[in-house]
C-alpha cells in the first residue's frame, strides 16, 4: 500500500471513527490488491477448478 492511497483512505472516512474500523477498511484495501496481483501473475482457479477443489464441500 502506497502513502497516498493511506491519506485518501483516512480522508474517506467519517470525521470519527474508531482504529479498528480503519484496520477493518485498510485488511480489506490489502486483501483486493493481494487478488489483483494474483490474478495478473495467473495464481488463481477458474470456477472448474475451484468446483473440484471444493468438491468434498460442495455437496
């Protein structure tokens, strides 16, 4: 995560709120970043994949 993207993300932000509540905002800015990567770097499943990964939970 860059400085900025950190400003911008505390400037969206009510005029209160709590750390947690900004932790919260800011796992869930990594989380979309760390998919974004995987997808260009083609570390993921298609939807095939995933249905037999998944199978044994699927049923």
């Amino acid at each position: 995560m860059k400085k900025t993207q950190l400003l911008e993300t505390i400037q969206d932000m009510p005029e209160e709120f709590s750390v947690d509540e900004l932790m919260e905002r800011l796992m869930i800015i990594q989380k979309i970043e760390e998919g974004q990567e995987q997808i260009k770097s083609g570390k993921f499943y298609t939807e095939e994949e995933a249905k037999q990964k998944l199978g044994k939970w699927l049923k």
